[in-house]
C-alpha cells in the first residue's frame, strides 16, 4: 500500500463506500505488517479473507498500548505520545512513525469543526510541548499555535493573569477567541476571574476526575457556564493511541471527521458488533492510525445515534482516562 497515496484519500473521503474500501486496505496492511495484530486476529480465529466490510474487522483491546509497541511500519518512530492516566496506572504508549499525520488529522479536524479558525486567537490551558514531550494534547496545541500565528497565541496554563488580560482585551474590542483546556483547569480559571464570555469558544478535553475528585461532565459545564456567563461548552474526546478527536456541542453527542467511525460492541460478547442505534462499549476506527492500529476498542461506554455518538462512563475495574490528569 502506498501511505502518501493512502493518507490524501482518507482525507477526501465523501461516501460511506469510500470509508468502507478505506478501512478495508488498512486493515490488510496491518494485519501483514503490525505483528501483534497478526497474532491477535489469528488468535480469535478470524479469517482476514472474510473481512469484507469494516464492522467485521477485528478490534485490538486498548489495554495492549500498555504492554506492547504496537507499530505497523518498518520505519523508526518519531515520536511517542503517552496516555495521561494516574502515577498508579501503567501509561499507553503510542509509537509515531510520521508526525505528519497527526499534524494532518488534527488541522483538518480543527477547520472542519471551527471555521476561520485562524481568525481566532488560541490560548491554551495545558502543559506546553517543553513540560510534557510525550503529551499528544501538549503536540496538538503547539501545532495549532504555530498554524494560527497571532501572536498572543499560546499556552497559559503558568500564566493565567495573562490570560485574563488578553481576554478582557478580546471582548472589549470584540475579537474571537477560543480558550481551550484541560477540563478542571477551564473550571479553576472560572471561578478564580469570572469573566462574562461574548466573544470566546470554551473547549475542555474531557475527563472529568483530578486528586480522586470526580465531577459528571453536566455538572462540570454547569459551574463553567455560570461562571463565565457562558451558554455553551465545548468537550474534546480524544486519546493518545488515536490521531483524531471528535467533538461535543449540544453537551451529549460528539461528532467525528469522515475519516473516523464509532462502532458499538456487546458489553457481553466483544466479537459482537450492534449496527444501528445502540448501547454498549465503544469500539473507534480511526483511519489515520495507518502506522500503528486502526481499530481499537477502548474500555468506554456509551451509545451512537447515526453518526454521533455519546459516552456515558468507563467499563468496571478499568483505570480512570481523562487528559486533565497531565497536571498530576
């Protein structure tokens, strides 16, 4: 498979049948070249001949990121981006080959979702790429930074006085904004300054426990819609072993890029795949893990209504996943 060629036409996919001829040919390539999901799709006695359609692609449990290198590409990585999680759990790891890809997937995910994007100033709550190298959130708002290139754009998470002012300046002359951060330090910073957002985007990345504190992500919105006089909160759902995020406007359903799908497996039997509108555990394809693993099943729940999808908690005795834990 030709990756140059192969990456342009995940990103100009347009119909379900190109999805479907998309996934198909990754899924092939990684079954040749990534050993482990080799041994795993032989292992649960799947025949990679009578995969025909992507609901009958095998899913590698998520839980391997943690234990194994999990890479479908001769070359070196060059990059890998660690999960958050807590000083108590064993941290996923996901081995890049080809920045390049993420680089691609969260630009074209970020203008699909936020339109004239670089018509809005970026100021980001979170650890900058120098306090956390292996942080794929860390990766994403850099790259967004260097693309928006105003100025004031930056991370703010050591300098929120700062951040106060260049907000006020913002709605004084009625500048567009967006404040994007980890889920408790947006909440942090909105008690702490109260401001009254007319102009702003608020994103949060999701995540909704910090120190043993868990908050429902309602009742999260809630206080940040309070305090900033706001209407709307944004949320982020987004991994270190994937290289796209979705997004959540109407405070349920998170949307998708066309170049990523959410599948919804039994709870009880993981081979089984509900189509339709269903509940259970969340499975991803994500088409631009072409050198890692494409089809994870994560530990989430939640449900889908057509191409959306909502979640709703985490599978029993599973570790806590949330990128606000990169303060710990």
């Amino acid at each position: 498979m030709d990756i140059n060629n192969y990456s342009n036409k995940i990103f100009n996919i347009k119909s379900e049948t190109e999805f479907n001829e998309c996934a198909i040919d990754v899924f092939k390539f990684q079954y040749k070249f990534c050993e482990l999901y080799h041994k795993f799709v032989d292992g649960i006695g799947v025949n990679p001949d009578n995969v025909k359609d992507y609901f009958s692609v095998p899913f590698l449990p998520i839980d391997f990121f943690k234990t194994n290198k999990i890479i479908s590409s001769l070359d070196n990585h060059e990059i890998v981006f660690e999960s958050s999680g807590s000083t108590s759990d064993v941290k996923s790891k996901h081995y890049v080959t080809d920045a390049r890809l993420y680089t691609k997937s969260l630009t074209e995910t970020f203008n699909l979702f936020f339109k004239n994007f670089n018509n809005n100033k970026l100021f980001c709550l979170v650890p900058s790429l120098v306090e956390k190298p292996s942080s794929s959130l860390a990766f994403m708002c850099n790259k967004l930074i260097e693309i928006n290139k105003n100025v004031e754009s930056g991370f703010y998470l050591n300098n929120t006085e700062k951040l106060k002012q260049n907000i006020l300046d913002c709605e004084r002359k009625k500048q567009k904004y967006i404040l994007f951060g980890l889920s408790f330090e947006i909440l942090n910073f909105s008690k702490k300054y109260r401001i009254n957002i007319k102009n702003g985007v608020v994103i949060e990345t999701g995540g909704t426990k910090k120190n043993q504190v868990r908050m429902i992500r309602e009742e999260l919105h809630s206080l940040i819609k309070k305090n900033f006089q706001l209407k709307d909160v944004v949320s982020e759902y987004g991994m270190a072993e994937l290289l796209s995020q979705s997004y959540c406007f109407d405070g349920e359903l998170f949307c998708s890029p066309p170049w990523k799908k959410i599948l919804i497996r039994d709870k009880r039997n993981p081979l089984n795949i509900k189509r339709g509108p269903s509940r259970g555990c969340i499975n991803i394809i994500d088409l631009s893990n072409i050198n890692s693993c494409s089809f994870i099943a994560t530990n989430d729940l939640g449900y889908k209504k057509d191409d959306k999808f909502c979640v709703t908690g985490r599978v029993l005795n599973t570790s806590q996943r949330g990128c606000n834990l990169l303060t710990q």
